[in-house]
C-alpha cells in the first residue's frame, strides 16, 4: 500500500509539472486531522444513511434509476458537444468545440450507429452531456428518438445541463421525445432554481447535480430547502476534481489537494457529508447522493470494461468484478490433467467451459466447474487481460471485431496485464475462498493476494487521504 501510494503521488507530480511544487498538497498532519473530521461526520450521521458499491458512495433514502444503472456499469455517457455557455471555475476541460458526439473515445456523428452500438453492448442507460447539449438541441432531440424507438432494453435517458437556454417548448420537446430525467447544474449560474422549478411536472424525474463547492455550503443550505418544497426528485453531489485546466483556477481557492488516481479536493468531500448531515437534521426529504471520484474512478471505469470483457473472453474465461477478464488453468502431471478431464466429461459439463493445453499438462477451465477440479497434486496458474474498445484494429494485441451495422464496427483488443502467476497448492483454497467462493471471513483485512486484488475486487469504503 504504502508503495501504491508513493507511485500515485509520483504520478500526480508528472501530471502536474509546472505547478506540482507549489499546490497545497495535504500534509500527514492535516491528514490525520481531516480523518477524523470525516469519521465524526460520518458516525453522526443517522441510520437513514445507506451505502452502496463497496461503500464508496453514500445517499439518503433512494437513488435515482440512472445512478443505480451506472453503479452497476450499464450506462453510457454521449458527449453530445464540446461547447458550453457558461464558465465555471471547477470545469475540468475547455469546452469551446461543437465536436461530433462522443462516448469512450468513440464518436458517433449517426444516431444509427450508437443505437446499434447501445443493443450490441446492452447498455440500459444512456445519458447525454457535454459542453451544454441544449447548445445543439436538435442533435440531442434526434439521438434521443433514435433510442427511444428501438427495441434495445434502456431503461432510463436523462441529459445534464446548466439550464441557462432551457424553456417550457424545450422542456416539453424533450418530453415527448421520452426523456425520463434531466439534470441541473445550479451552481453554474449563480444557484437560480427557476428553470429547475420549470421542469418539475413536465420531465418525470428532475434532479440537481452539482459540485460540493466549499464556501458555497450557506447558500446551498437555503436552496436544499426550496429544491425540496419545489418538487426536486434528487440532489446528486460531486467532488471537486482537479485537471490540467482547471488546475489554476482551483488553486487559487484555499482548497487541499489530495493525492489520489486522480486529485481531488478535500474540502469538497466534507462539504458534501455536511450538506447531507443537514438535510436529515432539519428533517429535509430530498434524497440526497454523494458520489465521489473514488466511485466513479472505480466503478465507471469497471463497467466499461466489464461490457467488452463480456464479449472478448472466451468459454473457459471469467470476468472480475471489476471487469477484468480472469483465465485459470491447473498445472500438472499429464495424468493428473486427464483424470480432471473425465471427471468433467462425466459430470456432462459443457465442453466449452474447459480447455487442455497443448501438452496435456495444463487445463483451462471455468470459475463455474471449480467444484470439479481435483486440485491434489496441481498448481494453479492465473492471468488477467484487460480489453479496450476502438474504432480500428492496432494489430498490437488479440482482437475481436464487432460489427454494428453494415456500415460501421468497432474493435475489441486484449492485453495481458498478469501473465500466469501461479499459485502452489497451499494457497489455492485461499484463493477460492477470496475471488471464487467469496467467503473471506473478515472483508477488512489486508489481501492474500495483493497483486491479484487490483483485477478482482473493489476497495472499501471512501479514498483515504494522502
């Protein structure tokens, strides 16, 4: 951990070169402090206080569909434009280009083509942002029919927006076009509610999603108040997060940076657990969701890679909970990998689910044949792939193509990122009981296999603070 950390730290340096000496970074001791300010928060918090994805995201009383649907990692965010009206500090990219719509490095100017690509990948939530998609409504309003009269599965579409340009024609448009959420940033302008309030009664589900922005926590809790009274289904807070161009804007601020994947701000974190705390001690009801970046950082990315993974691995193959795709495969004595090979012809497995190894002295084979596999006089070898999408084929790793139409694909690729790493046989149950069987008896100890724990499961709780 403590090498994991010192890497991160490296990494956020390089990111950050001309500017990364003189940031306010946070210290040990101001470390120690805002642990304990954080754990205070969090125990004075009521019961009503739920915790979902590994204890990285904390909310009150429900989540809204969307958020659910991207937790879960069937979501797709379209980057309908690179433009935006409006100029707030915390904005992590610039924003001044129309662009074609974009998802995952992937753009999609045919709404034909992402609808194809939305069944092939069966997504269940889509949603659209920018830039501010109302600066190309039409655009928004055509991708959104497109999915709608498909028969692909979504369950849920909802678009952010500032709400600057919304207007009661718009609203109604996105309506009947069966929009079932939008979501306002208020805190882009000046924390007006009055296209919110608009929206209420015309879009099924209205949410504010908005930064946790520190000195803004007075102001916030007035409007948390007259969000409620309004008719607001949620409130959705974000951590602040810093990047090459917000970077100076958000040093400017009396913010601490906090070491991480990516860096993020401390007092924003804290904010958002105060602004909760409020609401149930003054009995608001309005759900309230915090998500910070160590969710989206973790779970976000999964999904993504969780969808391909799905559709590159092979029968013998597993993914991770994490979306990384695992193969295992016994080592042994060419006996010893013929007597496991009867039994699973015996047991009528699915030949599918199991491969030998040229040789004869290694089988693959499936998480769901573990029962089966006599491991006595075996060792147990386990690699991990990772898979990335892309509009063309780098003839640098495995690839699968998916065709989405007759006139577009997309390529799947599959890089090693753990090459067999093998475990002797006193070690193999332990590692059934941590990733197959899942029964680790105490899920807050230190892993057994700390190389293997980044590909198989998720971190609990919120980033710790460095």
């Amino acid at each position: 951990m403590l090498k994991d950390k010192s890497l991160l730290v490296e990494q956020n340096c390089r990111e950050y070169p001309d500017t990364c000496g003189v940031m306010n970074w946070i210290t040990e001791q101001k470390a120690a402090v805002a642990e304990k300010n954080r754990r205070e928060l969090l125990e004075s918090l009521p019961n009503a206080v739920k915790w979902r994805f590994s204890g990285t995201k904390p909310y009150t009383r429900k989540l809204s569909p969307g958020c659910t649907i991207c937790g879960e990692g069937d979501w797709s965010c379209l980057f309908i434009n690179g433009l935006c009206n409006a100029r707030c500090f915390y904005c992590p990219s610039e924003q001044r280009a129309k662009g074609v719509p974009v998802t995952n490095t992937l753009s999609f100017d045919s709404p034909d083509d992402y609808r194809d690509y939305v069944s092939a990948f069966r997504i269940r939530g889509v949603s659209f942002s920018g830039g501010e998609p109302l600066l190309t409504f039409d655009r928004i309003l055509k991708f959104l029919k497109k999915l709608k009269k498909s028969e692909n599965g979504i369950r849920h579409i909802w678009m952010y927006t500032n709400g600057i340009l919304a207007t009661r024609d718009k609203l109604k448009a996105l309506a009947d076009a069966g929009i079932d959420e939008i979501r306002f940033d208020i805190s882009a302008h000046h924390y007006h509610t009055d296209k919110v309030r608009m929206a209420v009664g015309i879009i099924p589900t209205v949410t504010v999603e908005i930064p946790a922005i520190p000195e803004d926590l007075p102001p916030l809790k007035e409007v948390v108040k007259i969000l409620c009274d309004s008719g607001v289904n949620f409130l959705n807070l974000h951590q602040l997060r810093c990047t090459p161009y917000n970077n100076a804007n958000l040093m400017a601020r009396p913010y601490t940076f906090l070491h991480g994947p990516g860096v993020t701000v401390l007092e924003s974190e804290l904010t958002a657990l105060a602004l909760m705390q409020y609401t149930l001690d003054h009995n608001i009801t309005l759900p309230v969701n915090y998500c910070s970046f160590v969710f989206k950082n973790q779970f976000q990315a999964a999904g993504i890679r969780r969808r391909s993974a799905e559709m590159m691995k092979t029968g013998y193959e597993d993914v991770t909970k994490k979306g990384f795709i695992r193969r295992m495969g016994i080592l042994g004595a060419p006996q010893d990998i013929e007597k496991n090979i009867r039994t699973l012809e015996a047991q009528g497995c699915d030949n599918s689910l199991w491969q030998v190894e040229k040789g004869g002295d290694q089988l693959f084979f499936s998480a769901s044949l573990w029962q089966y596999i006599d491991f006595s006089g075996c060792d147990l070898a386990v690699s991990y792939f990772n898979t990335t999408l892309r509009p063309s084929v780098s003839y640098s790793n495995p690839f699968k193509e998916i065709r989405l139409n007759r006139h577009r694909k997309l390529v799947i690729e599959k890089k090693t990122v753990i090459k067999a790493n093998t475990l002797e046989r006193d070690m193999i149950q332990s590692f059934a009981d941590d990733y197959i069987r899942d029964t680790r008896q105490d899920p807050e100890t230190a892993p057994r296999f700390p190389n293997l724990e980044t590909y198989e499961k998720f971190p609990r709780g919120l980033m710790e603070y460095y």
